[in-house]
C-alpha cells in the first residue's frame, strides 16, 4: 500500500510541477520587456530630386480715352461779311453716353442750326471762306489687348550619403 500512495502522490505531484512550468513560463513571457530593434539603412548614399513646373497666363485689356470738353469755330476769309449782330455762334450743352466705355459725358458744343450767317460784300466778286468745327466728345481711342504667359519650372536636387 505505501507504494500505491507514493505512486499517487508522485502522479499528483508531477501534474502540479507540469502546472507550475506553464506559470512559469506565462509569468516570463510577460515580465520580460520588449526592446525595439535598430533599423539600419541599407544604403551608403542617395539622391532626391524634385521638379516643380507652374504656368501663368494674364490677360490684360488697356483702354485709354480722350475727350475735348468744349468746341471750336473758326471762320476766316476775305470778301465776305457777318450777316449777324455776334460771330460767336448759340451754345447748346450736350449729354452723351460712350458705348465703348459706358462714361456718361457732359460738354458745351455748337448749335449748328444757329450759327452765325456769312455773305459776300461783292456779289460775284472774288472771296475766300473758310470755316471749322471742332466739337466736344471723344477725340481717340486706343485699345491695347495683350496676353502675357509665364512657364516656370524649378529643379532641386538633394545628394546624401553616409
């Protein structure tokens, strides 16, 4: 009988050894701590390279307006005669409105129906006349289109090595 006991209690005592080699182990696994490994890199040297491209494109419309803001009449010649009591002609005041620019205007010019009225001093005889108008409102006009285009494009280039 005592061989029958020890038996058991060396079956006993083997399984409980078993259990506590698992704990053991458990127990190391958990206490040992995790060290991060180095990364080397595998290479002596190296180069980067970086292009950048970019474009540009205005486009720009210039305009640029005269204008007279008053007028001018002017008569001369020989052999004629002012059939009036003035040489200077009735003023009238005009409004315009440019359709080029949309500027709205505002000038003194000529009533051309009320100028003054000239006549020879000698019916069939030799004269000169001259007379012109130059009137209030835009006088020129330039227009300038242009389109400017830019293309840009920047290399770098980064060597490296160990």
């Amino acid at each position: 009988m005592p061989t029958l006991v020890s038996e058991k209690l060396g079956v006993q005592i083997v399984g409980v050894i078993s259990k506590l080699k698992y704990v053991a182990i458990v127990a190391v696994a958990f206490a040992t701590p995790a060290n991060a490994v180095p990364v080397v890199p595998n290479f002596s040297s190296g180069q980067l390279t970086q292009t950048t491209t970019s474009r540009s494109v205005i486009s720009e419309s210039i305009v640029s307006e005269d204008y007279a803001t008053g007028w001018q009449y002017t008569v001369s010649g020989t052999g004629i005669k002012l059939d009036g009591a003035s040489i200077e002609p009735a003023a009238i005041i005009n409004t315009n409105t440019t359709a080029a620019s949309g500027i709205t205007t505002k000038w003194t010019g000529l009533d051309v129906n009320n100028k003054p009225n000239w006549t020879l001093t000698n019916p069939g005889g030799s004269f000169q006349f001259q007379s012109s108008y130059s009137g209030p409102g835009l006088q020129n006009r330039t227009t300038i289109t242009r389109t400017i285009e830019t293309d840009t494009t920047i290399e770098s280039v980064s060597v490296f090595s160990q």
